[in-house]
C-alpha cells in the first residue's frame, strides 16, 4: 500500500493544534473484544500541557473496556453545515488511555482543571462511579481534505 | 456491571430511523491490530432496505483494514452548534463489513444507488482504487441524551 501521509508543516500543525483547542467531544473508538471495536461519543476537554481529558462515567461499557484494554483512538473535528462532509478537517489520536484514580498524584489538579473547563460537571464529578481518563497519543493523522492528509508525532502535537 | 440499556419503544425506533436516514457521514472505528482501534471519518448513504453504504479508496487504511477484520462500528449523528454535545442524539451500529467488488451480484445496483443519492461521486466511482463497502449492523446503541440509552437489534432498525 502506497504510504498516503505527508510529513507535517507549520500549516498542519497549526491546524492540528486548532482542532485539539478546539475540540469539546470526540468519536472514542475502544476494544470491546479482540478485533472488535467500537465507537462512542465523549465530552473531552485538554489538559493545560494539551492532552485530551475526559470524565466519563464507570457504569458505561467504554469505561471498563478502555481500562482493560488502554489502545484506544479519538477522532476530532466537527463538520460544518455545508458542503461535502469529508473536506471538513479532522484529527485521528492514536492513544493510551490512562484512568486518573482519585489516589492518583495528579487527580486534585486535574479535577480542579477539568471543573473550570466544564463547570456544570460540578453536578456529578464527584459522584463514586466518576472517573477522568486522560488520553495520550501516540500518534496523530490529520486529515484536512481531499488529499492532504499528515502523519504526526506526539511532539508535532507539542 | 449494571444495565443501562433500556428497550426501544416507538419514539426510540423512530429517532434512529432519523438518524440513519440524515447522515451523511459516519466516524469508523476499525481494528488496526489486535486490540488497537482506531477511528476515522467516512461518507455514507443508505441502500434502498436502509443498510449504511460506504465508496472508499482501497488506498486508505481503514479500508484493507475492514477487508482483513471485518468487524466496525459507525457513529453516526451530528453534533449541534448550541448546548453540550452529549444532549444531542447518536446512534453507534456494529457492523461487520461486507465489501462489494465488482463481480458482486449486487454491484451494479448499489453503484448506480450511489451515484444517485452522491452525484458527485460520479469523478472517481469507477476508479480501479474505489471500493463500495456495505455494512450490516448486528446490534446498535442509541443515546438520545443523559439517561436515554436504547439497545437495538437489527429487527429495530428496520
């Protein structure tokens, strides 16, 4: 298979870093058994050094499937009203999927962070079966239309 | 694990008729590896009994990836400009995947369906690399917002 990705400029950076700014949700593809995946919709916000961060709820089935098995993958980028609905740019994150237990070093921060981002998840953030997952790539491929599609690393994500 | 599905009713059934009639677009979630999904953006239409239909290049991965691991999921229903994504209705159908080459008894048929319904499509359908993808859903979930999950089968889809 020819390899169809380019190497990332500034431009597609610049766009990746706007999709994930951007982004208030995401397709979460997970492993419900080996070779077959699904797909959900989560609420996701960034963390303040840029990693997708969501609070999902631990009686939903990706919860426990991405906690047995953290290979996950988010896709980004909503599409407009208009138009073709494949030249709208999106963002694919190959991630490892990291459950932030409330013992975790990090929780307190990242509960306080994610709070301010989404202030109405005051209401069940601290409900037990509440849980924040933080996403990291691994690998990114942005594609921003017709033939213009980008292999990026987590350090072209910065 | 509690079950946080309920049975359709009719308003269920209707709203994922609706869904599955209004999209033109899906996010895939396909097995790259053994318990390594990912997730991208795909056209979709609808074939004349209502199964999804997908015209992909065999170039792009998630298309060998199907062909060699046959089960996916789609995600379809857009999200609004207002209010927080999670209120507004999806629909996640696991499929398997069923690729319609050209010597398919049912080829000729589909094509012309989806020139009809994606005129546009009429650049590039019958390029060597473009490839027709049917896929069947074995089981679907709807979430019509917090609290409203529905699990499906096919019967209910129609």
């Amino acid at each position: 298979m020819p390899e169809l990705f380019q190497s990332p400029n500034d431009e597609s950076r610049t766009l990746t870093a706007q999709l994930m700014a951007q982004a208030t949700h995401a397709a979460l593809a997970f492993t419900v058994a080996p070779s077959r995946p699904s797909v959900t919709r989560i609420g996701i916000t960034l963390t303040p050094d840029g990693t997708p961060l969501a609070l999902v709820s631990r009686l939903a089935a990706h919860t426990a499937a991405v906690e047995g098995a953290p290979d996950c993958a988010l896709l980004i980028g909503d599409v407009g009203e208009k138009g073709d609905p494949l030249t709208h740019p999106r963002l694919t994150l190959q991630c490892t999927a990291e459950m932030i237990e409330k013992t975790h070093a990090d929780y307190q921060g990242l509960r306080d962070h994610f709070l301010a981002q989404r202030p109405k998840s005051k209401l069940y953030i601290d409900f037990p079966d509440f849980q924040l997952i933080r996403f990291h790539p691994t690998e990114a491929h942005l594609n921003a239309g017709f033939g213009k599609a980008f292999k990026l690393t987590p350090k072209d994500l910065g």
